[in-house]
C-alpha cells in the first residue's frame, strides 16, 4: 500500500542587511529544512513569513520596518528576528498582529516560534535536508561566518548592542562546514565575521585537531588550512592588527586569494580619534607598500566615512591624500548618518548636509579616477575569472581574483557562451572602464 505523506508547512523568507544577516538566514532555513518544513518563494504560498532585519542605520530599519509591513499585508503570519530584535516594543507597536520577535543569531529561539506557529506533522520521511545545509548564495560560492559579534566600541555603531561581544567559532568546526560546501560544489569561500582579525581572541586561539593536527583558533592557521581545501578563499571585514601581516605570504604562495577587505573609515587622526577606532595611518601606507612588495596583485577595498561629526575640511583633504596615495584598488564610501544608540550622536559640530554630499561627490569621484587607471592596467592580462551567470548570446559575467560578489567589479566576456556558471576560466582582458573589465576566454 502506498504511503500517503502529509503536507509540511512552508516557510517563506526576506533576508536584509550584510552577509552575516544571510549566514544566519541559511542556518535557519537549514535547520527549519531538517525538521521537514519546506521553503515558499512567495508570500501567498507561505504558512509562515520569516523577515531577518537589519539595524545598522536609520535607513536600514526603516527597510526593515517597510519589508515586515509588506510581509504583514501580503501574509499576516510573520516571525522578526535580527538585529532589529533589540527593539521589539517598537515592533510589535506597530504591528500587534506580529507572531514573534527574536534577536540576532538566536537560531532556537526563531525555529522554536516557528515550530509554534506553524507544526509540522509527524513524519519521518519529511526531515531531509542537503549535507551542506540550505544556501540562498549561488552553488558556486558561499559566506563562511567565523565568529559572531565584536569587540570594538566604535562611536558611530551599534553592533555590538545588537550582536553582543566577540564569539568565536571551533576552528575545526569551520573547517568541517568548509569542507561540506566545497563536496557540494563551491568553489569560493568568503570569510565574514564583524572583526576577521580577532578571531580567536576571545578563547585565546585555543587549538583543536584537524584530519591528526593541531590547528589554533587564529587568522593566520585557519587561512592556510582553507587555502588546503581547493576553492578560493577571500577574507572579509580584515582590521589592520600587526598579525595581518602574516596573511600575505600565503596570499604570494596561492593558498587564499591576493584580496583584503579593510574597513579603514577614515585617515584624519582627528576624526579617527572621535570615532574612537586606531590611529596610525602612517604605518598602514608602509604596510601596504609592503604588501604589494610580497604579493604584487593584491586587490585591497575599504570603505570610508565622509562628514562624519567634527571632520574639517583639513580632515577631508588629509583624507583625499591618503587615497591618492594609498591606491586602493576598491573604495566604497557612506555619508555619515546618526544611528539610534550610537555614541558618534552626541559628538558636536555636525557637519552640514550639504557639505557631506559635496565631499562624497569629491571622493567618488577621486577614487573613480584610481580604480579606472588600474583597472586598465590590466588590459592586455590574462587573469582566473569565476563565472557567475551565462546569457543565451554567447555572453557570461564573472569575477576577478580582485572582485568579491555584489560589491565589487565585475568580467563581462564574449564567446563564452560554453563556460558553465562557477567554472574558473584564464581570460584574455580586452578592456576596462571604471569599474569593471571586459574580455574572452583564453
């Protein structure tokens, strides 16, 4: 007699904000997954509405705020949770009808209103779940968060009121979930975390066996254990402590990708100062110097902070000769914005609207200028691409050594109509704009 099996629940899901929202997005889904729920791709045919919020600044909330609205009229079952958990007074002001609201990374918490708002029928032939666990990214790359929450108590943010201090993961526990994706078919790893360098601090980079040797919960030794895996490894979110210095001779020997992604925020003393971050810009443009000296193609990215509160226009240009020097290949920059709790609102001498938008043009438009002239410098190169998406006329796009997903450039290529999406290709680079390069397969 054939076996009749009961239909599970679906759960739908908006995922915002960082990397490390959608991390923490894929490990509830997972888990929901294992339990034998199924996943909605629209709010009619879902049972129950999950909405992972991001708080990190005004305009973030008020997107969260817009997308649990929507999810509200659209389903009218939703479950919160994220970092906009902090605040669920605020939340549940505003829609009563919320199921329930939960912090961030607080994955039994979300899966336990889940389970009560939506059970799932007894059934053991409805928990099954894919041995790497349920990915919202493309198969070919994946986020590999390796620790939770941070240290620093920067003036103009609220993390660590919203994810709490550092919390780091077993380095064979990372190494273990790593291997896990490559079998399944990624082919680059991103590291993320709030503070990629301060892994490990906080359980003083105890060591743990990996496949009969000892690997210590630090930067460096889980760099080069995952440069050993055979994908691609980029590090995220990287401060510039001393120790990163000992990440680039793995970057010249080809174990983890020539890429460092730095949240410098400034270079003025003064307002490096106010932010309460460090203060030594000197010795990182020696370093850098150094940098590229051991592993001349390395791509460094940072993003920077204009008007923030008491940044003079000695400041901005100080800020100015720092980049024109510096060359970084890839700078994103925020114009500041006063976040609710964050210490930097309190500071005085706020910079005028105006002059913030003026500033932001002016360094736009300076590190436009350094990312295109590089950029050129590589026609007529040829460079690994990892490809993302082919169309149906012979086009496909895909990234660099150099370009993380998302943020970065991208490799637009002709003739390449029979490359297969997540496949490393040597590309010839034909041309380059401000952003992005363009070529053909070699």
């Amino acid at each position: 007699m054939a076996t009749t099996l009961p239909s599970p629940p679906k759960i739908g899901m908006v995922s915002l904000g960082c990397p490390k929202n959608l991390v923490d997005s894929e490990r509830i889904l997972t888990k929901l997954r294992s339990d034998g729920y199924a996943m909605s791709p629209d709010y009619a045919g879902a049972d129950v509405v999950l909405v992972n919020t991001c708080g990190f600044l005004d305009s973030a909330k008020e997107e969260s705020l817009e997308a649990i609205g929507e999810a509200i009229a659209e389903n009218g079952r939703v479950i919160v949770t994220g970092c906009m958990g902090k605040e669920a007074e605020m939340i549940r002001a505003k829609f009563p009808g919320i199921l329930a609201v939960t912090g961030a990374h607080q994955y039994e918490e979300v899966v336990g209103a889940v389970h009560e708002a939506a059970p799932m029928p007894p059934s053991a032939f409805l928990n099954l779940v894919p041995e790497s666990g349920l990915k919202l990214t493309p198969r070919h790359y994946s986020y590999l968060k390796i620790s939770e929450g941070c240290n620093h108590r920067c003036a103009f943010c609220i993390i660590p009121s919203l994810r709490g201090d550092l919390v780091s993961r077993r380095p064979d526990a990372i190494l273990r979930e790593a291997e896990k994706l490559i079998e399944a078919g990624t082919r680059e790893l991103l590291v993320i975390s709030q503070d990629t360098s301060a892994y490990g601090v906080d359980i003083r980079h105890q060591p743990r066996m990996w496949h009969g040797e000892e690997v210590r919960a630090h930067m460096t030794d889980l760099s080069r254990e995952l440069g050993k895996l055979g994908a691609w490894v980029r590090l995220h979110y990287v401060y510039p402590y001393p120790h990163v210095d000992q990440v680039i001779p793995l970057m010249a020997e080809g174990l983890i990708l020539p890429y460092l992604d730095i949240p410098f925020q400034h270079a003025s003393r003064n307002v490096l100062k106010l932010m309460k971050r460090p203060a030594n810009e000197t010795k990182v443009l020696e370093r850098i110097k150094t940098w590229r000296t051991i592993a001349p193609d390395i791509a460094i990215r940072s993003t920077f902070v204009v008007g923030f509160p008491g940044e003079t226009e000695d400041d901005f240009a100080y800020l100015m000769d720092w980049l024109e020097e510096a060359q970084l290949d890839r700078v994103g920059a925020f114009r500041f914005e006063p976040v609710e709790g964050a210490a930097a609102n309190d500071l005085p001498n706020h910079v005028p609207e105006e002059i913030k938008e003026e500033r932001y043009a002016r360094l736009m438009e300076l590190t436009a200028r350094i990312s295109a002239d590089k950029l050129q410098a590589k026609v007529g190169r040829t460079l690994d691409v990892i490809v993302d998406a082919v169309d149906d006329e012979g086009g496909a796009t895909g990234r660099s050594k150099a370009d993380a997903p998302e943020i970065d450039g991208e490799v637009f290529l002709r003739d390449a109509g029979h490359l297969s999406i997540g496949s490393i290709v040597p590309v010839v680079i034909e041309d380059a704009d401000e952003h992005d390069l363009y070529g053909v397969p070699a």
